[in-house]
C-alpha cells in the first residue's frame, strides 16, 4: 500500500517536471525551396562550407556534425551543391536534391493604403532601412551555433512561410517568415542564445530586434509592440527581447518570426518545435 503511494506521488512529480520542462528542437533536414537541407560533416579538420559563395553554419548534436544549409524560396527542385574548403586548401563538391514544394497564394487587406503604396518620403525610410536589413542579415560572427531553438510566443500560427502574397489584390514578395498571432502585450522569447545586433522602428516590420545566434544564424522578431533590449545586449534562450504588437504592415496583433541561414530566409517550422495546430 505503502508503495503504491509513492509509486503514485513520483508519478504526478514526472509528468509535473515533463509538462513544465520547455520544449527544445533540433532543426531537421527538409530540402525543399525555403528550406534546409543538413548535411552530415566531419568537423576535425575544422573544414569551411559555403552555398552560393555564402558560408554555410555548422551545427552538432549529440553524436554528429552538419552544415545547415538554407535553400532560397527560389530555388528550382533538382541537383544542388555546397562546397567544402578543407585546411590544406583542397575543395570538396557534396551534392544534395531539392524536392518540390508548392506555396498558396495569401490575399490581404491593408487599411493604411501607404503600407502597400508607399509616397517618395516613405521610399526614402525603406531604402535606409533596407540597408540596415542587408547588413545585419550578413552578419557572420564565429562562435558555435546552440542549435535547440524554442518557440518564440504562445499563440496561434496565423500565416505560415512561402506564401505567395497578394496586399489589396497587389502582388507583393512571399511572405518570408511564420506568424503567431497573439494578444498585444503576449511576451516574445529569444529562441536561442544570442546578441541582439540591431533594433529599431522599421516601416513594414514595425519595431524590431535582429539577434545573431552566431555562423550566420539570424532570428528577427517583426511587428512588436514594446522592445525590451538594445543592440550589443548578450541574451538568453527564452529571455523575453519584448512583446507582441501591431506596428508597421499588418492586419492585426502578431508576432512575425524571420530565421536566417546562409543570408537565406528559411521556414522557421524546420527549426522549431513542431506546432499541434497550424492553420493558413
Ligand atoms: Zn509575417
């Protein structure tokens, strides 16, 4: 009888702990356009792997080394190759397929019609922007990548990577990352480890924060309400970099996950821990 409560008690503590335990994920392999493809690497002689003539970052788990190599949206399906420098100077061609994927068409609505149609001034603001965007996508920092990303917001995925966009019936570019709709206010974790390497009020993605994850690994966090951080800010894995909000292009309360790889936006779903519920 004695046992059986004892048996009983560490069993509610176990499924307490595991409930409560954060989940974490390893990115997986999905060669697919706007995905990535992990291939397996061995790391003693420290080799250096490039995609497109942009360095590729490495990631290890437990037992094994691969370069995580992001395949542009743009990508066709068929035969592609990274390349591997090893020390004595010598090239190595590893070749992977990319498998099709097809993406759907998204149409929204935009009250702000200059969100859509932006007037000289506005074009001016983008285009400063844009260079801020370009330099903090090209980052490449040399510390080891901790590749076990967490989800960034509690919430609803409310758009998902790829789709082909169309603002107030005008084509406008695929949407480049996942959105996880949530009350204004909802707290946005950092998915791993890293530095916060730009932040600021951008006119489409509103306030944002970049954090470098190091070797070219890039998270933004779009459309916030508040920021919490500033650049140079060392951050930790689900330490809150700010909350949801809905500034600059949006419809509604979100936040707007991006993930770089090899200056490529991927689908942040391949990194993440899978979702239960998804919905377009
Ligand atoms: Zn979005």
């Amino acid at each position: 009888m004695k046992d059986y409560k004892l048996f009983f008690i560490i069993t509610i503590l176990i499924s307490f702990f595991i409930s409560y335990t954060p989940a974490y994920a390893f990115p997986r392999h999905n060669p697919v356009p706007g995905g990535l493809a992990l291939i397996p690497i061995n790391t003693d002689l420290q080799p250096k792997v490039y995609f497109n003539k942009k360095p590729v970052a490495i990631i290890s788990d437990q037992s094994k080394s691969y370069a995580m190599v992001g395949i542009p949206l743009t990508t066709s399906a068929g035969k592609q190759s990274v390349q591997i420098k090893w020390p004595d100077n010598s090239t190595e061609n590893r070749e992977f397929i990319v498998q099709p994927k097809t993406y759907q068409a998204q149409y929204l609505t935009i009250k702000n019609k200059r969100k859509v149609n932006p007037n000289a001034q506005d074009m001016e603001r983008i285009s400063k922007e844009r260079v801020r965007k370009n330099k903090a996508k090209k980052l490449w920092s040399n510390q080891d990548v901790n590749a076990n990303f967490l989800t960034p917001v509690q919430g609803r995925v409310s758009s998902i990577f790829g789709l082909r966009r169309f603002f107030n019936e005008q084509p406008r570019r695929p949407h480049s990352g996942l959105d996880i709709a949530a009350p204004e206010g909802t707290p946005i974790m950092a998915i791993e480890n890293g530095r916060v390497i730009e932040a600021g009020d951008f006119f489409f993605s509103g306030n944002m924060v970049y954090l470098d994850h190091g070797q070219g690994v890039i998270s933004l966090y779009a459309h916030m309400h508040q920021i919490n951080v500033k650049v140079g800010d060392m951050i930790k894995k689900g330490q809150v970099i700010g909350t949801v909000g809905e500034t600059g292009r949006v419809t509604g309360p979100h936040l707007h996950l991006g993930i770089y790889v090899n200056q490529t936006l991927v689908d942040p779903v391949f990194l993440l821990p899978e979702q239960k519920k998804q919905t377009k």
